[in-house]
C-alpha cells in the first residue's frame, strides 16, 4: 500500500499535527446548552481585599467570554446563566534566588472559587471550589507583581476555567 518511506512520513506528519492542535481548546456558544443565549458574569466577590486583582479578573473572564462565545450576550440581569468568581487567596512569595541569595524571580498564585449556573434548568453547569492558577516574575527582567506576575495568573486562570468547564458543558 504505501511504501516504508511514505509510510513513516505520515506518520511523521500526523504526529506534528497532532502536536500543533495539543493545547487548542476554547469554548463556543454551541458548546454551552442551547437555551443559553444569555449570561450574567457577576463582580468577583473579593476575599482577599485587593479591589484591582478581583476587577482584573472580572475583566478577563468577560473578555474570555467575548472571545469565545460570540452567540451568547452579556448581560447585567434576567440572564439565562449566572457566571460567580469569588477571588479566596492570593500570593506573591519568591521562587527562586541567586549565588548571592538575592530573589530572582516571584511565584504570585491566585485562588478562587468559580460556579456557572444555569438558571433556565436550575442546575449547576460548571463549580469549582478552589481553582488555583500561578505566574512568575523576573525581577532580574524589570517584571513587576501587577503587570506580569498577576496577569500570567490570570491567563492560565481563563485556560483552566475553560478547560474544566468543557468537562461539564
């Protein structure tokens, strides 16, 4: 059928799409139930007494929403779904330091607790008690706690909140 060579380049070929699409996942207003047209993505309820962090967060899941569910309105009452982040802990400690014990670079971790709620079925579609995301910073790179730390934080939050809830959708 196919010849040693050709063979092996197929496979060779499959195994690198297969790596291109490892990690490429979102979510998509199909992917939620149909009777979903609209959400409600309520202000995080804050813990941890840092006002910028929780409105960073809020920011960035409606942005996660923008971008991957297109077909689902936001709105800021009477929705089809509740979307509820309660931001638990946060912490900035150093990871790793130099010959000199000088901190290089800072581990910041954020906690929270994440329910989406159907209100149409009155069931829960996704929960998560306590969903944790880390980032690190370089200060030796001119990196900050805010800028950089937090906000890597909050990238691998949106991508775990995605990926654990397509688990339930």
């Amino acid at each position: 059928m196919f010849s040693r060579y050709e063979s092996r380049f197929l496979l060779v070929a499959i195994a690198l799409l297969a790596c291109l699409l490892v990690g490429c996942y979102s979510f998509t207003a199909s992917t939620l139930p149909s009777h979903i047209k609209t959400v409600q993505i309520h202000e995080v309820d804050d813990k941890t007494l840092d006002p910028v962090l929780a409105n960073n967060i809020h920011t960035a899941v409606v942005d996660m929403f923008k971008k991957n569910a297109g077909g689902v309105r936001l709105v800021n009452e009477d929705a089809n779904a509740d979307f509820q982040i309660t931001l638990l802990g946060y912490t900035n400690k150093p990871e790793n330091y130099n010959s000199n014990s000088d901190v290089e670079t800072y581990r910041v971790t954020i906690r929270v607790n994440v329910k989406f709620f159907d209100n149409v079925k009155e069931r829960i579609i996704y929960e998560s008690n306590s969903l944790s995301a880390d980032g690190t910073y370089d200060i030796q790179k001119n990196e900050t706690e805010d800028r950089h730390g937090q906000a890597r934080a909050i990238e691998k939050l949106q991508d775990l909140i995605i990926a654990n809830a397509l688990a339930k959708w």
